[in-house]
C-alpha cells in the first residue's frame, strides 16, 4: 500500500463558488504549512502554524508560492485517524475558479505532494479499514444516482447495510464450520450425532436469506440503472408525441407526415423516482424508401433487446398488418399497450387487441388509454410500470437492495455452495464435506465486503471513480 501524500482538486472542473483541493497522507499537514499563512493581513505572516492546531478546526488565510499570493482560503485540518481516510488530510476551500484551483493544486503537489489516482482517497479509507469493499462501492453510487430511489439504496449501503447483511449470513456459517472442525477434531468429546438436521434447517434458511436478497437485486438495478425501454408502432401512431410527454419537452419532430422519426432518438426519463432508458424509434411498417427501411430494422433490433417495450396504437385508425406484426413480437415479453389518440373518434377497442392477443398469447400484455398530446394516461402508465417492474413496495426503512453486478454474482456463487450442502446431507456424505462447500460460501460472501479480494479487482474498482474522490 501506498502511503505517501496525495493531493487532488475535489470539486468539478468549473467556474463556481467554492474549489475544494484536498491533501490527505503522513506529510499533509507539512505540506500545507510550506504554502499556507495562517491569519494576518495580506502583508503580514501571522507566525502559526498548522502543525500546532487541534484537529478538526477550520482556518483562515493565504495560499502562498514563495512571495506571490495566490488566494484567500479556509483550510480544513483532520488529523487521523479520525478523517476520511484515517490519514491526515487538509482540505484547502478556495475561490472556485478554474485557474485559481488548478494552480494551487500544482502549488500543493510543487511542495511534496503528488497527484492522487482515480479514486485513491476512497482507496485509502478502504485499505486503511474505514470502510469495507460495498461501501466503497456505494460511495460512486451516490454520486451517479439519478433518483430518489437510487440514491436512498446507495446511502443505505454506505452506512453498511449490506455489509449488516452479508455479514450475519457470514457469521452463522463462520459458526457451522467451526462446529464442524472442531467435532471432527475432537470426537470424543464433541458429537455430531443428529447434527445433519440442525444443518439442514440452518442451510435452508440462510439459502432463503440470500434468495431473497438475489430476489430484490432486480428491483436494485432497475432503481440504479433505470428500464431499458423502446417505444414502438406504426408512423404517425404519437410516438414521438409521447417521448415529448415523458421527457417534457419537444425532443422529437411531431408532424402530420407519417415516417418523420427516421432513426433512434435516446432519452432518460424519471417517471415518479423509476427511471426509463427510453429510445423512441422510427415507425414499423413495410416501405420501400431506403432510409426510413434503415430505421425500421433499427426499430426490430431495439424492440428485441429492451426490458420494456411500449406499442404505441392509434385507437383512431383500424389495425392492420403492421399493427400485427409488432403484436405478434410482444410475445412473452414484458410490454404495455398504450392506445393513443384517445381524445379522438375511437376505431380500435382494448377489446379488438385482446381479440387478437387472446388467440396465441399466454401472457396478455396491460392496455392503457392515453392521450399523448392531452397528457392524459400518463399516470396510470406509470403506476402499471412500477407494477411490471418493481416487486412489491419499495420501503427502504429496513430492506436492502443489492444494486452491484459483483455483488448479486458472489451471491449467486454463495447460494450454489450452500445448495451443494443440502444435496451433500440429502446423499448422506460425511461431514468434511458440508464444511468444504460451507467455506465456499463464505468466501463467496466475503469478496463482497473486500476480503481475500484480488488487488486487480480492487484497483479496477476504484479507476472508475474521479480524481478527488
């Protein structure tokens, strides 16, 4: 591990109020007393020192180079081990200028600091035991989240929720192998008569315990990433006026022409804290003009590969064969009907799609009146969504939601070795072997929180966070 002094501007690269360079390692507070004049008018050097400062106090003065003033400041003074990353760290709060931020971070680093990594800070409070693997994961989360929902689950998991979690699953197989090692150790005094079924009703509750946790993760990534969804349907179907509607803007063309969406167009839409990845494609109809032919292919490959698929109908005209072949591709997949046009004339019922899903449809997907240019049905779309999409309510009060890929694949590797357990005391095999697969498992769950993790993982975790950070 490195242990030198870092130095990095936390705050974004743009003119703003306040530009925040934080300086975090064993030589920080040096460092800072090279460059900072405590108090004092411009002129005058007050003669103290950081160095000599209680923790956790804030300060007023100049950033110095040599003789040139470069700004008035606060700094920040954390002494570790109680700071971010149990080091000691000087946050130096500046005007928040581009120039003014950067040429104090060259000054900071000119006097003994270096350029911190991607993510090191994080890094260093993850190495120095402040936080645990998913908690340092969690911190990026929070950062990127794009909805209530999202940031809830993330802030949960940086106070260790699912550290909480994992790590009383952990505790209770700790326990079982230790059982295990110990009896076959010592025979005479530790009997594992009748042990295979206490075993068997532990196994099977810790395999629910996870299950359940694996069970929520779709709800979690949906919550973090959003639904991938495509609008689909025949030109001049209101599309577009729908993408409008969601987004709230005029995003897309609308015009009387049919065939005016000739290629995707990408947006994220929060509907009530459930975020659609939406793409609104080009009509799908049989044409003979070669770019809006592009378009339709286009429009059949998206509708193929999305988590929602939303078949926009024009209740003001008949269906036709265009109408039937986009119904005939929601087949088993999870879609809403939405029948548009809703404030005009009616030509096309609920009834008429059922009619026709009803012949060859084992899962009928929701039909829901709307009016995209009146805005009318966009709630009932939203609740039918969260319906389709989240199980159940979403109550953060004491559920966890496992929103991270690595996470759910140890899980999921976890749950495997305690069902081999199951199947080992169901085949009447000896002991050593529940206690082989049993350590599995906790290993499984343990990379979770960053144990016996590979430091290839560790640092492809943490590139993905910014420079500050």
């Amino acid at each position: 591990m490195k242990t030198d002094t870092i130095a990095a501007i936390a705050t974004a690269m743009s003119n703003a109020g306040i530009g925040i360079v934080r300086i975090s390692g064993s030589e920080a507070v040096a460092v800072a007393d090279k460059i900072f004049r405590i108090g004092g008018k411009l002129q005058k050097d007050s003669g103290k020192k950081l160095a000599e400062m209680p923790t956790h106090t804030i300060h007023y003065g100049y950033i110095t180079d040599g003789d040139e003033i470069l700004d008035e400041v606060m700094v920040l003074l954390m002494r570790g081990p109680k700071s971010y990353t149990r080091e000691d760290t000087v946050e130096i709060d500046c005007h928040g200028g581009v120039y003014v931020t950067k040429r104090i971070l060259e000054t900071v680093i000119k006097y003994g600091a270096r350029p911190a990594e991607p993510g090191e800070f994080t890094k260093r409070a993850f190495l120095n035991g402040r936080i645990d693997l998913s908690q340092a994961e969690s911190v990026i989360d929070v950062i990127h989240a794009k909805n209530e929902f999202a940031l809830k689950s993330s802030v949960r998991q940086l106070s260790g929720s699912v550290t909480q979690a994992v790590g009383e699953i952990r505790g209770e197989i700790l326990h079982e192998i230790a059982f295990i090692e110990s009896a076959l150790d010592d025979p005479e005094h530790i009997s594992l008569e009748g042990y295979k079924e206490r075993l068997l009703g532990i196994v099977r509750a810790l395999v629910t315990r996870i299950g359940k946790l694996l069970s929520d993760s779709d709800n979690g990534r949906i919550l973090k990433e959003g639904i991938s969804t495509v609008i689909v349907g025949k030109p001049n179907a209101g599309k577009s006026s729908l993408l409008n509607t969601l987004v709230g803007e005029e995003r897309a063309i609308v015009t009387e022409i049919a065939g005016t969406t000739r290629d995707v167009i990408e947006e994220q839409v929060n509907l009530n804290g459930i975020i659609l990845n939406v793409t609104d494609t080009a009509g799908i109809r049989e044409t003979e003009d070669v770019v809006e032919k592009i378009g339709v292919e286009k429009a059949k490959r998206y509708l193929s590969d999305a988590d929602l698929v939303i078949y926009v109908a024009d209740s003001s005209t008949r269906l036709d064969e265009n109408d039937y072949e986009i119904l005939d591709q929601l087949k088993n997949r999870s879609a809403v009907i939405l029948l548009n046009k809703s404030d005009l004339k009616t030509l096309t019922t609920a009834e008429d799609i059922l009619n026709y899903l009803n012949r060859s449809f084992e899962r009928v997907p929701a039909i829901v009146s709307v009016s995209a240019k009146e805005q009318r049905g966009i709630s009932e779309l939203t609740e039918q969504i969260k319906r389709m999409f989240l199980t159940g309510e979403v109550d953060f009060n004491d559920e966890v939601f496992i929103t991270n890929v690595r996470h759910k694949s140890a899980l999921q590797e976890a749950l495997r070795s305690l069902e081999l357990v199951e199947r080992s005391i169901a085949d009447g095999m000896p002991e050593d072997f529940f206690s082989i697969d049993l350590m599995n498992a906790y290993g499984e769950l343990g990379s979770i929180i960053g144990e016996a993790v590979e430091d290839d993982l560790v640092n492809e975790i943490f590139s993905k966070f910014c420079m500050g950070k």
